[in-house]
C-alpha cells in the first residue's frame, strides 16, 4: 500500500530561535520539549514519503482446516453464472468463462471437498464434496484469455482465508491494492505436497494468507482449467490515521510546546 505525504515543512526566513538543523545533526533553538514534536513530525513525513512496496504473505493450508478471520462467507447469495454480485462489503465479478457453479464438470472444474467439518461455520454440516455454490476461475489462455474471478473489498484487508479444491501450482491469487499489484500466491505455496489437482479430500485445503500489507481487491486465475474455490474468510486492516488528523495532532502539539516554553520565562 503506497504511503502518502503527510508533512510539508518550509522555512524561508528563520527568526533566531528558528528551528534548524545543527552540525550534530540535531536540531538547533529548541527546548526538550518542542525538539521530541519536531522530531516525530519528521518521523512522520519520511514515512509519509515512504514508497510502495511488495507485500509478503504468510501462507497456512491443511487437509481439514479452519479458517482465521473474522468475517465468513459462503458466497451462496451469488446466482450461478458470471453475473457477480455485491454483498456487504465484498463484491465480486468475473472475466468468462469464471463463474459461480455447482457440481462438477469433466475437464473444466471440480467441487472442493470438506474435511473434519470444517465448512461448518459457514453452514455446510457435512464432510464430501461441496454440494452448494462455488467459485472456477476457469481458463486464463486461449480462446479464453483473461479469464478471472475477482473479490473486491470497500475497506482494505490484511487476511484471507479460503476452501481450495484440487490445488494446483497453476492456480494464482494476485493481491491488489486498487491497480497496483501487491504480489502473488500460488497453489505451490499453498500445497502441503507438491500440487498435483487431486480432486478428493487430500487435495483441498483450508488456505489461511496474512498479508504485511493492506489490500483491498485479489483476483484468482489459472492457466489451466481450473481454480475452484469456496468459503471465504477476510479481516479489516488496522485504521490508519488520515494525513489531515496527523497534521492537526502536530499542530496542537507545536502548540503546547511553544506554550510551555512561554511559562517558563
């Protein structure tokens, strides 16, 4: 996620208690006090200018696992087809030949498969294949090119869970911030084993991703048929301060320096 500028500080004309930089590399004029804020307010500047950077992901994945997050989908309100869909805070949308089916289809997509109960939170109290709705990405190549399912978030998000079927190394969740790409995790990360597209219970995994960066859009495709996945779970990032209250919160705090310091005398 790319860091905005939050501090622009520009000095012309210097009275004589101004505060600059001294040789030491400290900061000359200035009592304890006024020296800590204008140090944080430059800390907070440099990390305003701060580019973007590449997310990294912390994968967990196993044969019968639960997911992490806080919020849980089933994606059962979305319509078979590649009409998409909004629900709360998630949309989702699809590049043909992704879409929303059910059952299986020979050659083009599989149901995953629950293990240990563990579609139980999202209401599927059973073990097998999954007999409600779910995601395939379809093909991305071919006559097919650009084929993708995509979840988009209206708040930024920092986890993801969710039931993959038949993983295979071709399958690819692309993490996004807006347009810009975050980075990539591939069914070979998210594999116990090397990926193989087993279509029976050893080959679905409950995939948990951390992200150390925020993102709001993830987008599965696959170059072969097919990524097929169902039961999502997702967490909010932690708030981050607007650059207008960071702004007003140094104000105050130059404030109440230069008021101290006017006691004092």
């Amino acid at each position: 996620m790319a860091w905005k500028s939050l501090v622009h500080v520009s000095i012309r004309r210097p009275p004589p208690a101004a505060v600059f930089p001294d040789r030491s590399g400290g900061l000359a004029g200035t009592d304890d006090m006024t020296r800590t804020v204008l140090s944080a307010l430059l800390l907070a500047t440099v990390l305003g200018s701060s580019a973007a950077h590449a997310a990294s992901f912390t994968v967990t994945a196993s044969v019968g696992g639960a997911p992490a997050g806080v919020t849980l989908d089933n994606l059962n309100w979305l319509a078979t087809g590649g009409a998409g869909g909004t629900n709360g805070g998630l949309t989702v949308s699809f590049v043909p030949d992704a879409g929303v089916v059910t059952g299986a289809r020979s050659g083009r997509y599989a149901a995953p498969v629950f293990s240990n109960l563990n579609g139980a939170a999202f209401g599927d109290t059973y073990n097998g294949a999954n007999q409600s709705r779910y995601l395939t990405s379809g093909r991305d190549g071919g006559s097919t090119a650009g084929a993708e399912a995509a979840l988009t978030f209206a708040s930024y998000q920092t986890y993801l869970g969710l039931l993959w079927g038949s993983v295979d190394s071709y399958n690819t969740l692309s993490f996004y911030d807006g347009n810009t790409l975050l980075g990539r995790v591939t069914g070979s990360q998210a594999s116990l084993v090397a990926p193989n597209g087993d279509q029976g219970p050893g080959g679905t995994y409950y995939v948990n991703i951390v992200s150390d960066t925020a993102f709001n859009k993830v987008v599965a495709t696959s170059s072969s048929y097919a990524f097929e996945f169902d039961n999502i779970a997702y967490d909010q990032a932690p708030a981050v301060p607007e650059a207008t209250t960071l702004v007003l919160l140094g104000a105050g705090l130059l404030g109440l320096a230069h008021r101290t310091r006017r006691g004092r005398r």
